[in-house]
C-alpha cells in the first residue's frame, strides 16, 4: 500500500468554511436576533447580524394614536429600562408643547431614572456573566434587582411596563413609605458593588476571556454614531447628562466613568463592563443627593386631556443606560403626532458586530455580543 | 513569557477565584442559618401593595356611558355600546349622584388584548372602571378572554 | 457655533445646493438640494468637524406631495446637532445619494428608510429591507398603505374588517 506524501495529503484533505446559523432562538444571544456567521474551523471569518423579528410597527401606531396613548408603546421599546424610555418621550413633547415640569415631579423623575439604570445595570451584568458561565452573577444580579421592581411596584402599579411618566409630571405621587424603602434599598445595595467586582469583574478567568476582545476605538464611535458606553469605554468623556443637562441634573454632582485600558487595549469589552459597573455606583451618588429633599407640590402639571401641540419638529435626546435615545417628532397642530421616529442606540450597536469579530474565536463572538449589551424591542421597535 | 510571569497569572487566578468563593460561601453559610428568599409559589402568594394593575373591573350600574375609555386606550380593546334613553323614562343615577342620559347596552372588554397601561381607569369620571389584583384567569380558549361586564349588573 | 453661523457657511460654500431653511419650532433645519447632499455632508465632515452621523429618517407629506429624507449630523466639537431635509418626489422613482461611504452608521439607517418609504439610495453596498421580511410588497410608514389581508398563505390582521377573529390564531 502506498503512503501519500504530505503534498498529495495537502490537496485530499481539503478544508472549507463553514456557514453557521446563531439562528433567532440561542440561549446567549439577547433576545431575536440571528447572526449568521462563516468560520474557518474555530476562527470567525464574518458575523453578520439580521434583524427584524421584534418588529411590532411602532412608528406607524404612534401616528394612529393620541400623545397620551403613545406612552404605553414608548414602553415597550427598550423593555428593561421603561422608566427612561418613557421620560424621553415625556420631554420631547414637553418640549413641542413648551411647558415647564413642576419641581417635585422633576425630583421624582431622576430618582426613579437613576433606580431604573441601576436596574438594567444589573440586568446586564448579570446576562454578561452568565454568557461567560457565571452562573452565580446572574442569581445575585436578579436578587437585587426584584428589590427595585418591588419598589416600581409600589411606585406605579406594574412591574416592567410601568406607563407612569406621563406628559408634564408623573402617574401617581408618591408616599413616604416609598422614600423609606428606596433610602433602605440604598442602605443594603452600596457595598454589594464592590463585592460583585470581587465576584466577576476582576476573576482573572473574566478578565482573560474579555480582555482585548471586541475593541472599538473612538474613530469607529464616531463613524457608526455610537454613543453612551461604547464612546465612554473608548475613553471619551462624554455624558449628555452633563454637556446638555436636561431635567434637574444641572443641581446634581457626579463623576463620568471613562474606560482607561487597565486589563489589555483600551476600548475593549473588560473596559466597557467596569464602566457600567461604576455607573451604578455614581447612580447611587445622585439618588443620596436628591432623596431627602423632595420639595412638596404637584406632582404633574395642568396639561388637559387633550394634548394638542402647535405645528413644529423637535429632535431631543436622554441619556439611557444604552446610549442617547433620541426621539424626532413632527407635528401638524392635530391630536396625533405626523412623525415620530425613534433613535435607538442600540441600533447602531449591532450593525458593528461585523467589524468587530473579523479573526476571532466563536466563544470571543459571545463575549462581544454580550458587551454591546443590546434589547431587541429597542432595535427593531 | 517568561516563567516568573506565568507563576504571577497562576497566582492572580487562584487568588481572585478565592476571593469570588468567599462571597458565595458567606451567602451560603446565611441561607443555611436565616432560611432563603423564595416564595414557593403556588402554596404561598407574594403581597401586592396597593394600586397594582391586574385584572379590569366595572362597575357597570356607575357607567354613565362617556365612552372616554374607549378613546384613549392604546389597543381598543373596550367595546361599548349605549342607546339614547326614551323619552318618559324613569331617571337613574350613579352612587355618585350623576345622573345617566345613555342607556349602557354593551360593555365588553377583550383581556388578551389590554395591555394594563392604566390609562382607561384614570379618566372615568365616576371611577367605576377601575384595577383589581387578580392576575391567574387563564382559560383555554381565546373567546372566553371577552369580559362581558353587563352579567354583573345589579 | 451656533446654528445660524453653520447656514451661513454652508449657503456661501454651496449656493447652488441650499435651498433655504425651515424655521420650525422648536428646531430649525436646513433645505438642500438632493443632488448634493453627498457633497455637503462631505465639507460638513471634513472641515467643519462634524465627526457622526446620528440618524437618517424618512417623513412622507402626502400634502406638498412629497417624500422627505432627514439627516441629523452631529459634532463633538461643537455639541450641536444639525438637521439637514432633502425633499423628493412622491413616486416610486425617489432616489438619492447613499452617504454610506462618509459614515458608516448611513449603512442600516439608509436600509431602514428603504424599507419604510420606498426611497431609494444609490451606490449603497447592501440595498434590501432590513425590518420587514424580504419577500414583503410595500412600504409600510407611507400614509396611504393598506395592509395586506395575507402574506404567503397566513392571515396578517388579528381580526378582519367585519369583526370575525382570522382562523389559526394562537389559542
């Protein structure tokens, strides 16, 4: 029997790529979402994204419907992190409108959107570490944050599509009960950041599966539009809550989280997951400020039952725990809006999934993924 | 790299998943001695505090038929249907004390597909719609999602 | 810089391509010419540092009759924002310019408002719908679209015109 030489062997084991389907149902992609990605054995050649399969229409139902009956499906596009989704929209039309939020309702409002960026902070601390096989991440992440759903139960009635940011205040007023149990929430959740850094974020296993894995540096943020996380773990101190203040955020001190490339290149996905997690820790910072001086007053001010903004087009945006959510409304003096149309960040976060994975290992894919920290409601509205 | 450098990596990864070990140890060792967090549901409900969105209800001998909840829901998911009242009729009035000019026929709300944004509860004048707690009404068959509130009439 | 200061260097750079601007409130835009958006949101890029692109969007006016294409630059520099609309006819022949190859953020945004309006962009490198399915028959944020009874055999409202519930609906 005759041996092939390595020659021969070269051209009978021929090798091809491999068409991969991350088809819309995977345990570690967040939501719908379909990745079809080419592999050469291990390495990714191309990851392209396909979306659309949480499109529910609602550009096309805001124009059907009143302003006030667009709150509920405002809501339901960044689903886990309603309470600011809901006041971006409050603001914008406030803005067409031209009137001005009474004092309370705007000390209510950053209260309870700092509450809800802490929540959807843990939320994707707690995906990110159970993407990576923490599965004890995930546990204590939900642990507390059934703490601040039970505390938007309280507040509003509902606990994940809350509908309470209403044009010109709130919903409902809230009781001192309330501030009591979000000054004992408070109380119980500050040392549980830095024992959750002590769990994941410096495990030398985390940090050498995210660490110079998935790097955007600023010139790709600024090319695809990217904002919020992505452009401060590349180390641009940008933060619309202080370049253009809106609601009451001028009176609050905070810091701004910049990702500095301690564990590998800066920009990477290590970089943009200790960002978050400071973030929760500078949201602390201004719910201690503001929680004890709460004016008295009313709680929404006198809009009507129906709105009727005069004819014009504003385009204003809201820091969200996901970037600058950005909503352009047109008007034309009727009951409901001609045009409303919905910046969503991460929109602009998916489409870099291409760029980003050229070279690397499947598992990097998931880790990648998983530091973009996207929601399909809000991609594909 | 060089050896000394690999014996630092061996070092830092044992040290932090230690570290990591201990916090769940210290949850572990309080669990076993205060007893966990779960409910276990269904043998034990959880407490709803006051003004949780469930299940709609109407009262519908307090419906004056103003068909406000009916335009400002999201969904329209309430049907309502009222005839003019005839002339010589004997007046009827609410708890409230406002009288009713509209003869309420129909008034059906289709559950699967309201979405508890609290909107239709907010602008009845005479607070007869309104949310109870209820939240296990699952039934097998989509059509009986249709609440007809008129068989609760009094 | 302020808004008024960015009309008047673009008018004086581009004369023939600014048409004027809208005096909406509470923000003003900026009128051009569809043949030249490429070139304006190139001198925006390059010499007045306006580094991203934050959104492209589609409005139909069924009243002027028009088809209306928004971009919204944005700069780091100069924390601004600029509103920039291109108006097309209502047809199904609305073209324009792809920016793609200035930024890529154009890329998906671009896709989307094909996919919505029906207006198309040339020299784009991937021009099909990004939303709705691929095979879909018309353009759903248009104001005069009716929604298809069925698509490929299943029912799409929940319930017809005449109030019956469509078969197969998921008990």
């Amino acid at each position: 029997m005759q041996m092939d030489s390595t020659e021969n062997l070269k051209e009978t084991l021929r090798t091809d790529e491999l068409l991969l389907n991350m088809g819309p149902q995977h345990p570690s992609t967040h939501g719908v979402l379909r990745v079809v990605v080419t592999t050469d054995g291990e390495i990714v050649k191309e990851a392209k994204p396909e979306i659309g399969y949480l499109h529910r229409c609602f550009e096309k139902h805001a124009e059907n419907s009143d302003y006030i009956a667009v709150s509920p499906y405002v809501d339901r596009l960044d689903y886990l992190a309603s309470m600011n989704n809901s006041m971006g929209y409050a603001i914008a039309v406030e803005s067409l409108l031209g009137i001005e939020v009474p004092r309370r309702a705007e000390y209510i409002r950053v209260i309870i959107s700092e509450l809800q960026r802490i929540a959807s902070h843990l939320m994707s601390y707690g995906t990110y570490g159970l993407d990576m096989g923490a599965f004890t991440a995930f546990m204590y992440g939900f642990r507390d944050r059934e703490m601040i759903l039970d505390i938007f139960e309280m507040i509003s009635g509902a606990r994940l599509l809350y509908n309470y940011m209403w044009i010109g205040g709130t919903y409902r007023d809230i009781t001192p009960e309330i501030v009591q149990k979000i000054k004992d929430f408070l109380v119980y959740f500050k040392p549980k950041v830095e024992e959750y850094n002590n769990l994941v974020t410096y495990n030398q296993i985390f940090v050498e599966r995210t660490r110079n894995i998935g790097v955007i540096d600023l010139k790709t943020c600024h090319t695809y539009g990217l904002t919020g996380v992505m452009l401060r773990g590349a180390g641009l101190k940008w933060d619309l809550r202080k370049e253009h203040p809106y609601s009451i955020y001028k009176e609050v001190e905070f810091d701004v989280p910049v990702g500095t490339g301690q564990m590998g290149t800066l920009g990477d996905c290590w970089d943009r997951h200790i960002v978050r997690m400071n973030e929760m820790i500078q949201s602390i910072r201004i719910i201690e400020q503001l929680i004890d001086g709460i004016p008295e007053g009313p709680h929404r001010a006198k809009v009507g039952k129906v709105i009727k903004p005069p004819a014009g087009e504003v385009y204003s945006r809201t820091e969200c725990p996901r970037g600058e959510l950005g909503f352009y409304i047109i008007s034309d003096s009727t009951g409901k809006p001609a045009r409303v149309r919905c910046k969503s960040p991460c929109f602009m976060n998916i489409a870099t999934l291409n760029d980003l994975s050229q070279g690397v290992m499947v598992a990097d894919l998931i880790a990648t993924i998983g530091s973009l920290d996207i929601v399909l409601g809000e991609v594909d509205r | 790299m060089t050896f000394t450098e690999y014996l630092g990596l061996v070092k830092d990864a044992a040290f932090t998943t230690f570290k990591g070990m201990g916090i769940t140890f210290k949850v572990f060792a309080k669990v076993q001695t205060k007893g966990d967090i779960t409910i276990q549901y269904p043998e034990t409900r959880d407490h709803l505090p006051l003004g949780s969105r469930g299940l709609l209800f109407n009262d519908v001998d307090d419906c004056i038929s103003c068909k406000q909840c009916a335009a400002v829901c999201p969904v329209d998911c309430i049907y309502i249907e009222a005839d003019k009242k005839e002339a010589g009729a004997t007046a009827d009035f609410t708890k409230g004390g406002v009288k009713k000019t509209l003869d309420l026929k129909r008034f059906d709300i289709d559950v699967s597909l309201c979405c508890y944004c609290g909107l239709c509860s907010s602008v009845c004048p005479t607070e007869c719609l309104y949310h109870t707690k209820e939240y296990e009404y699952s039934v097998l068959d989509r059509d009986k999602h249709i609440m007809n509130y008129m068989d609760y009439k009094r | 810089m302020t808004f008024d200061d960015i009309f008047s260097k673009l008018s004086v750079k581009f004369p023939k391509g600014v048409l004027g601007k809208e005096e909406t409130k509470p923000d003003a835009s900026i009128k051009i010419e569809p043949s030249a958006i490429h070139e304006v949101l190139k001198y925006m890029r390059d010499e007045l540092n306006f580094e991203t692109l934050h959104m492209v969007s589609g409005v139909d006016y069924p009243a002027l009759p028009a088809l209306c294409v928004v971009y919204h630059p944005g700069s780091y520099h100069h924390k601004m924002i600029v509103s920039l609309k291109v108006y097309l006819p209502r047809t199904d022949e609305a073209k324009v310019t792809s920016v793609t190859d200035l930024y890529k953020a154009a890329n998906w945004h671009e896709r989307e408002t094909y996919d919505m309006f029906g207006i198309q962009f040339l020299n784009h490198p991937d021009h099909r719908r990004i939303l709705c399915p691929e095979d879909w028959k018309g353009f759903p944020l248009r104001k005069d679209y009716v929604t298809p009874d069925y698509y490929n055999g299943m029912p799409v409202p929940l319930y017809f015109e005449d109030g019956a519930p469509t078969e197969g609906g998921a008990h």
